[in-house]
C-alpha cells in the first residue's frame, strides 16, 4: 500500500503520463522550461541535487526532495528512480500541496 497522499497523488500523475523520468530527460525538461517541478530522491549524489537545485532557481521550478529512490520507484513500478519532473501545472500544484502539506506534520 501507498503510505501517503503525496506519494499516492504521484503515481496518478505517472498513470496520467504527466512525468518525465531519468537524469538526462529531466535535465533537458528542466533546461527547456516544460515542467512544473522537479522530485529528486535524497539519495541522488550531491553533485545531481546541486545541479538540480541551481538548474531549478534559475527557472524558478519547484524542487522537492525527502524520498528515497526505492519508495519512488516503488509507486512508479520500478525498482528505483532517483529524479522526475513533472509536465503538467496542475498537477505540480496538487504534489507541492500534499508536500507541504505532509511537511507541517
């Protein structure tokens, strides 16, 4: 079972086909301006989440990072995955919610 809404949420916007998965096509994403966030796990290399973290303030695109790249992959039916964007605005939305919302707790 999914242990929370953020998580739940992300594998609708996987089933939706709203995510961009992988370092290389996220980069590109990312450089292109057509996502609305970016969910790198926590253990990405440091050199992955700084360039991210630059790549993202300099296109003002919200970044968030707390899960590992199992329980990511996990609701995306993959072993692991250590980086996604997301490519639609509304559902970037909802995921920053749920994701500050499960940060207030």
């Amino acid at each position: 079972m999914i242990p929370n809404k953020f998580l739940q949420f992300l594998s609708l916007t996987k089933k939706a086909g709203h995510l961009v998965e992988g370092y290389n096509k996220c980069e590109e994403a990312v450089t292109k301006k057509i996502v609305y966030a970016v969910i790198i796990s926590c253990d990405a290399s440091e050199n992955s989440k700084n360039k991210f973290k630059v790549k993202c303030e300099k296109n003002d695109i919200p970044l968030i990072e707390g899960y590992s790249e199992k329980e990511l992959g996990n609701v995306l039916g993959r072993d692991f995955i250590k980086i996604l964007a997301v490519k639609d605005e509304g559902m970037a939305n909802k995921l920053l919610k749920l994701w500050n919302d499960s940060q207030e707790h």
